[in-house]
C-alpha cells in the first residue's frame, strides 16, 4: 500500500498539486466568506437575545441538511463546479462561526461591559477594544472548526466539477485503489491540521492584524479571479469528462484531434467533473461544450423513452441521437467501436481449458463453476436474473461480494465467474477475459462524443475532428489504456496521444 502510494506521488504529482491548489483556494474562500457574513451578523445580533436566538436554530437546520442535497438544489440556479461548491461549504460554515461569536460576545461579565459604560466609552471603542478581544478565544474557536469542516466537506466538490482533493478520494472508491483513496483522505487530514494550526497562530495577532490578514485574502482572491477572466480566451472550447481513467482518456483524444486540425482554437479540459447527472446539466447550460457518453446511459437515464432499450448496438445509437436532439438540441456524434458494458468474466486459463468465448458457452461448466456477484447484479431484473433466464444458466454456488472484491476473488479461485465491465482494467491485471453476450441481453454502451448545438454551430469544424474516432478503438485497446492508466498510472494524455498517433490520426 505504502509502496503504490509512493509511487503515485511520484508519477501524478502534478495532478497531486493541481488538486491540493484547487482544494486550498476553495476552503480558504468558503472560509472568508462565511467569516464575512457570520461575524458581522453576530455583532449585530449581540444585543437582540430573541433574534439571534432565531439565527442559531436556521443556522442548525441548514447544518442538517446533507451536503449533497444542498449541491443538487444549487444545481439549477448557479450550474455546477467551483461556485455551488463555495456556496454549499459557506452555508456550513456559517453556523460554527456565528455560534462561537455569538456566545464569546453574549457570554462577556456584564460587569465590565458596565465599567467599559461608566467609563464614557464609545460603542465603536467598546467594540473593538473591549467585547471583541475579550470574545476572541471564542470567535477563533469557530473559525477552526469551520475550518476543519471545510475541508472534509470540500472532498465532495469533485463530485460536480470543483476539482480538489476529492477527486482521488472518487476515484480510488470507484477503481477500488485503496492506496489514491489514502491518498486523498491523508492530504484532506494534513491539510486540515495545517489550517487548524495557522489560525492558531493568527489567534495571537492583535486585532488590527488579523484584519490585515483578511483583507489580504480578499485583495489575493479577487486578483486572481480577476486575471483567470483576463486570460481566458473568447475561442475556448471546454472538454468535460466523468470520474475515471477511461473519460480522461478520451477527453484528451478529443483535445488532441482537435487541436491538430484547429491550432488556433484553445480547448481547455475538465478531467474527473463529476456524475451523469451534474455533467449533463453543465453541457445543456453551456458550461461544457464536449463530453464522452455511452448510449446505454442515454436511453436509461439521459432521455424519455417507453422504457424499451433496443439491444442492437446501431438502433440504439440512431435512438438516443434522435431523442438527445428533440429533448434538449444537443449533437450526439458517431459512436467508437467498443462497448463498455456488462459482461460475465471468467479466468483465461478457464477460458482456454473449457472453450468458453460466449455467455453461452458456459452452459458447458455452469454445474461446476461458482459464481460472485455485485449485490445489485446479483438481484436486478437487468441483471444475474435476468441473464439466468436468457441463458439457462444454473451455477453450482451463487454468493454476493462487494464489486471491489469481485476481480480477485475470481483471480483467487474463491469463485469461478463474475459480473464485469468489459473494458475494466482489472481484466488484464488479473488476467481474465470477459465473455461474449451473443444473445445481446445486455444493452449496449458504446461511447460517443455528446456535443453542445451552440457549439457545435460556432465550430462546425470540431464535428470532422471527432469523427475520426467514428468505429475506432477495440475493447482489448481500451482495457490496454485504462491498465496504463488506472494501475500503471502513466499520464491519460500520454497513453491517448500515443494510440492516436499508432493509428494515423494525429501527426
């Protein structure tokens, strides 16, 4: 484990540095904001018992609602990545901090706060010189805790495009890589004590200061929000891509057969931007003009259909393009060759002693063989028991196995078949081989880029270019890539780049 953890330090550091930046400047915003908003409200509220009462209890009920829920709420209004992001953490981190101000303030001897009176003090003297260094301890109390909170919450920005740290903590939960899951969770948790112990430090600087301090935090983040704006180029084309190795694979293909037939159009990626759902919303929005999609996605959970999927990958393509264009306007262009779908998979030393090329073939050896299962496939209609009737399989055990186990427990012999994605890089790591659905139960997913109309009508150029892909790359070629990827973790731009110049397509 210390081993792959190392060696990704060494080969992805500077993904490892792009997320660690992204995950500061989004906790350090979120942190100032809510401080902006929080402390104020707490000074105005220092005197009026019943209203700051009424304060606290919204402050709590927002503090109950998951995370994910207000991400998905915020989705329709400011779209997706980094802005709902700071939003949902301010909403956080309002209540720690207004809690902890309010009561430093409210908790002040009220005998000093009438010497400070019998003294002829000023209110505004009164505030800065007496109530809020005497508040202090109480007011950086909730600071650190927001802050902490902060930046464990923030590790769910990467589910809509924030970027951060998240996105290995994702990524190692979705490829069972234990070692970037770590990875992620142990730079949050540094990451956490850092800022923990800084606004330790700030706590002993004088008011005045800590102003300063502050101040300087927003001068910092307005000028670089000002320049990112600056720089950006009007001819821009953003290429978006889900968690995994496999999108950011193809996204830098898109990048690159763009590019050569267009060097003068700038194309920005978007690696890792988060679920179906989020992506699609941002492509319709105009936040991302490109994305790669799967046709079995479309038709499931992207459209309005009968509820019937064709199972003829070509039928299913024409469908959901027709479907895609009527519901929301958006160009889905000509599919790749492979499919990304589910399959069963068994040994290739099996494979090879028992002639099993087919789902079928396995009625050969099915009284002998045992099976492991996710649980969902295990029980779904559109799953084991559907498949079971198809094929007229009855396997001699059927157990079910969480999916991250399912891979090694048939490369350890525990069982003999198991449910697969056929372009899985735990095939070839654990050298097996996944069997041909030849009754087509399963429905297709062949990926294609899914392209926004406005896009597509200020650059019809880019339409050529990404057609070149049209019936490219076999399954044994993606199962290649995403090995190169995911366990050998070479650069997705690297492993792309090279099988687009071994096919002809980029110079």
């Amino acid at each position: 484990m210390l081993a792959d953890m190392l060696h990704m330090l060494t080969t992805q550091s500077g993904d490892i540095l792009t997320a660690l930046r992204e995950h500061v400047l989004l906790s350090l915003l979120a942190i100032v904001i809510a401080a902006i908003i929080a402390l104020p409200l707490a000074i105005g509220l220092m005197n009026h018992r019943r209203a700051g009462e009424w304060v606290l209890q919204i402050a709590g009920v927002i503090q109950t609602i998951p995370s994910l829920a207000i991400l998905g709420a915020l989705i329709p209004f400011v779209g997706i990545g980094t802005v709902p992001s700071v939003i949902a953490l301010v909403l956080y981190a309002i209540m720690p901090i207004f809690q902890n101000a309010y009561a430093g303030l409210t908790g002040i001897d009220p005998t000093l706060l009438e010497a400070a009176d019998a003294f002829g003090l000023s209110k505004r003297f009164k505030l800065f010189r007496v109530q809020l260094p005497l508040a202090m301890p109480m007011i950086m109390s909730g600071l650190r805790i927001a802050m902490v909170m902060i930046i464990g919450t923030a590790t769910l920005a990467a589910l809509i495009g924030g970027g951060g740290l998240g996105t290995f903590i994702m990524l190692g939960i979705q490829t069972n890589n234990n070692a970037e899951l770590l990875l992620g969770a142990i730079l949050s948790a540094m990451l956490a004590l850092v800022f923990s112990w800084g606004i330790k430090l700030l706590s002993k600087l004088s008011l005045k200061r800590i102003g300063i301090v502050i101040a300087s935090l927003i001068v910092i983040f307005g000028g670089v929000a000002g320049y990112r704006a600056i720089v950006q180029p009007a001819g821009t084309i953003t290429i978006a891509g889900k968690l995994g190795g496999e999108p950011e694979i193809l996204i830098n293909m898109y990048k690159d057969l763009i590019q050569q037939d267009n060097p003068r159009l700038k194309v920005q990626l978007k690696p890792n931007f988060g679920g179906t759902t989020f992506l699609y919303k941002a492509l319709k929005s105009g936040q991302v003009d490109v994305y790669p999609e799967f046709t079995g996605t479309v038709l499931q959970s992207l459209v309005k259909t009968d509820g019937h999927i064709p199972h003829d990958p070509v039928t299913a393509y024409e469908r959901g393009k027709k479907l895609l264009k009527q519901q929301d306007n958006l160009d889905y262009l000509q599919p790749m060759k492979y499919q990304n779908t589910y399959a069963l998979a068994v040994r290739k030393v099996d494979a090879k002693k028992y002639g099993l090329k087919t789902t079928s073939d396995l009625k050969k050896v099915d009284a002998q063989f045992a099976a492991g299962f996710d649980p969902d496939f295990a029980k779904l209609s559109d799953g084991y028991p559907g498949l079971q009737k198809a094929y007229d399989l009855n396997f001699s055990k059927v157990v079910t196995m969480e999916s991250s186990l399912r891979y090694e427990a048939v490369a350890n012999k525990q069982v003999d078949v198991t449910d697969a994605y056929t372009t899985d890089p735990q095939l070839k790591q654990d050298d097996l081989v996944s069997l041909k659905d030849d009754k087509q139960f399963f429905p297709p997913y062949q990926g294609a880029p899914l392209v926004n109309d406005a896009t597509l009508q200020k650059y019809p150029s880019i339409k050529k270019s990404l057609d070149k892909l049209a019936g490219k790359i076999s399954e044994d070629d993606m199962i290649q890539m995403n090995y190169e990827v995911t366990v050998q973790h070479k650069k997705a731009g690297d492993v792309a780049r090279d099988y687009l110049k071994q096919h002809g397509l980029i110079d």
